[in-house]
C-alpha cells in the first residue's frame, strides 16, 4: 500500500492559445485514496488541463505540481505518475509484449513488470499479437498497462473508457476504485456520465475553461431540492392541499404533479388525507448527468431541428427550421 503521497495540485491554472483562452483561473485540488472525475463538455478545457498537469503544454499563468513539484522536475516520473490521454498510438508490427518491454527499458524497471501489467488490464493471453491487429478496446487497455508499468502513485486518465465493451467498462469501474483504494491518486476525464457516478468520489466540473463545482459528488447532490412526481386522479385538489402543507407544486406538461422538499411517503399520506386516489408516484433521484447539464448548459446551445416533413438527401441542405428555444427538462423529467 502506497504512503498517501499522490496529491495533485493546481493553481490559478490558465491557457491561452493566442486570443483564445481555453483554461481561466482553474484551481482544484486531487486527494490520494479517491477517484475524482473530471467533466465538461467538449471544448471546456479538460484536456489542455491535463497537458498542462503533466507537463505537455506550458500554461500561461499559474501551476500545476504532483507531490509537490512540476511535472518536469519529478524524479523517476514514471513510478510517480502514469497517465492515459487520447489519441494512442503503437507501432503495428510490434507485439504488446515488445511494446511494454520497450517501455521497461526506457524506464529502468524489470520484464516481470511487463508480465504483470498484461495480466493486470487483461491482455496476458494477447501479449504476443501485433498492435496492428489491436481492436480500440485493446488499445486503450495496453495504453493502460504502459502507465502502470512504473508503479505509479498517481494516474491521469483522459477518456478511458473510449472503444471499451461493457465488460471492459465494468472491469475498468473496479479496477479504478480497487487502485484508489490502496491509497494512490485517480485523476479521470470522461464524457460517459452514468459511468462516472458509479466510480467517482470527487468531481470537478468545468465549463468555458473554468471550474463550476469542485467537491464531493455527494454534496452536489444533497444540494439539489428533493423532488416526488405524481401521477393523481385530482391534480389540482391534491395540488391545493400540498401547497396547505407548505409543499411547492409545479404541473408538468403531461399532467403529473412536480412535489418539492418532500418524500413519497408523505406525499401519498397527504393525498391519502385529501381523498385523491393515486395512479403513479416515484422519487425522482438526481443523477450526475443532470447535475452537469445545469451547470455546463449554455457553452454549446444548439437549436432542435424541426422537420417540415421534405425529406433530406446527402449533400443538401437540411429543409427545415431551427427551434432556438432550449430544452429545459432531462431525461423526461420536467
């Protein structure tokens, strides 16, 4: 089990690109012994961060240390950190195996490292198949297995999960709690939501280059008002004597009854005591993916094409209109 030792550090983190600024005042803080995902949408500035983290771009104010230090002052890097970003890439006529030992080598640490890191991502038996031949998935477990060859306290992961099957996504899942669990540092970029809130503790959620929430996933939640909807045979009754309560009541477009701050339990003891009967009820549970469109929305607002019933050919222009008005419910809830 490692020491602890592993926490990432960035401050008042910046990145111009000439008149573009892709990153503005970031500043966050990653904890050894958890996982802590990094979301935005695309073009928010995950990436360059993560260069920037790891010494690949040079940022235009402020830092980014691991242990302490810049990236480019760590000694023996590779048992410090391992890190995973997109855009892979291997030489097709070697095998996995002469790959990693090629990177053994480079990093002064023995073939046995080699055998382990191909049992650990799952790749023991292909080990001797050319990369050439290496679907996505493969891909990006041996990207995996060259980050761990060194041991690393530390790993930075930009989309992972990329070309991976359900069983690799599961796997992956495990894996990355499993390692967080011995004490070490999981720094992960991904667009898969609902996969990252099954493995994340901490998040950091950027949007225009600039960081919208940094802490626990769990706190984010616990933010947000409780919500019951109900499907009741007298809405506006059981509307009136919620309201009595001190309930907040909105009606969605289909009829159903939006309860806030309350449980299904008291909702149905108060529709109980009004005489409505009730056809439906659930508590609605805040996911992550919703969190996200609240707090990112706006960055990219695209229009709903509306189809004037003329049928598109390739190469033509789309016949229809465009609706400017944003959607405002997720994932069908008002």
């Amino acid at each position: 089990m490692h020491d602890g030792s592993g926490q990432i550090v960035v401050q008042d983190l910046s990145k111009d690109f000439g008149p573009v600024r892709a990153v503005h005042g970031l500043s966050f803080t990653v904890e050894p012994g958890s996982v802590t995902g990094f979301l935005g949408p695309n073009g928010s500035g995950k990436t360059t961060t993560l260069r920037m983290i790891l010494g690949l771009v040079k940022p235009s104010r402020g830092t980014a240390t691991i242990e302490g230090l810049p990236f480019h002052q760590l000694r023996a890097p590779a048992s410090v950190v391992g890190a995973v970003l997109e855009a892979q890439s291997f030489h097709p006529g070697r095998t996995a195996r002469d790959h990693l030992r090629c990177f053994a080598a480079a990093m002064n640490v023995p073939d046995q490292q080699v055998e382990q890191a191909l049992d650990l991502v799952g790749l023991a038996s292909a080990g001797d198949r050319r990369t050439g031949r290496f679907s996505l998935g493969m891909r990006q477990r041996l990207a995996l297995a060259t980050a761990l060859l060194g041991d690393p306290r530390v790993l930075v992961l930009d989309e992972p999960s990329n070309g991976l099957d359900p069983e690799g996504i599961a796997w992956l899942r495990g894996f990355l709690t499993s390692f967080a669990a011995t004490g070490r540092t999981v720094l992960v970029s991904s667009h898969l939501l609902r996969e990252m809130e099954q493995v994340v503790d901490q998040v950091v959620i950027v949007s225009r280059g600039q960081c919208v929430y940094n802490g626990h996933l769990d706190d984010l939640r616990a933010a947000q008002r409780a919500r019951v909807l109900v499907q009741a045979a007298d809405p506006d009754r059981l509307a009136d004597a919620l309201q009595e309560s001190g309930h907040g009541v909105e009606f969605t477009h289909d009829g159903r009854l939006v309860v806030l701050d309350a449980d299904s339990r008291s909702v149905a003891d108060l529709a109980l005591e009004a005489g409505v009967a009730v056809y439906g009820m659930q508590d609605e549970r805040v996911d992550l993916e919703q969190l996200f469109f609240q707090l990112t929305s706006g960055q990219y607002a695209g229009g709903a094409y509306e189809s004037n019933g003329t049928p598109w050919e390739p190469g033509a222009p789309p016949q229809g209109t465009l609706n400017s008005q944003r959607h405002s419910g997720f994932g069908g809830n008002a």
